[in-house]
C-alpha cells in the first residue's frame, strides 16, 4: 500500500495522522522551533535552489515558469533517488507529510513534490 503524500504548513500544528514529517524548504521556518516541528527527515536537497526560490518569490504570475523550472532542477540533481528513499524510509505508515513555510498554499514548491512523490509512489507499486 503507498502512502497518502499531504502537505501541510510548517506552523500547523503536528497531527498525529501526518506519519512520516519531511521538511521541503532550503531555510529553517523563521521562528519554529525544531522540538516543535517533530521532523523525521529535512530534504534540502529536494528544495528549490536559492536562485529560483528568489527570482519566484512566491509570485503567482510565475507559478507554471516555476514548476518547469524547478521540475527540470530536480531532474538535474537526481531528486528521484532522494524521494525513492523518502519512499522506503515511510514504508508501513499511511502518510507522508511535505512540510513548508510559504504563506501561499497553492503556489509552493510541496504541491511540486507532492505530484512528484504520487508519481514515484505509483510507479513503485506498479
């Protein structure tokens, strides 16, 4: 059975459904403390460069250049290996939780990764 991937705030609180909690963000969410996040993984590496997540700026208007850029960083850095173990590591729970900061919650890099993850999920059980 594949986990359900949800994506939640990093300022929501911790739900005791969220199963295995990965942070998405390059930075540390301004003001949480990491106690209080209860993480079981942070993958930086998953994350937008710091390049792209500054020329985005969370702008809506940017939101499909976005995703086409950031899709191909991905690709470039091998991010299918990354989500393959974040797979393995969640085997036996229901959920994966993406973890991220922005305000927006439509135009983020988790709803990104959230496709990405299903994708990989699926193709795993296949």
């Amino acid at each position: 059975m594949q986990p359900a991937i949800e994506i939640k705030r990093a300022y929501d609180p911790v739900a005791r459904g969220d199963g295995l909690r990965v942070l998405v963000d390059r930075l540390w969410p301004r003001g949480v403390k990491k106690e209080n996040l209860k993480l079981n993984a942070w993958a930086k590496d998953l994350a937008p460069s710091t390049q792209l997540r500054q020329w985005f700026a969370h702008d809506p208007e940017k939101w499909s250049e976005f995703r086409k850029r950031y899709r191909a960083e991905l690709s470039a850095t091998g991010a299918r290996d990354a989500i393959a173990g974040l797979l393995a590591q969640a085997k036996g729970k229901k959920t994966i939780t993406l973890i991220y900061a922005a305000k927006d919650t439509r135009h983020n890099e988790a709803v990104v990764l959230r496709n990405l993850f299903e994708r990989a999920a699926d193709s795993a059980t296949a």
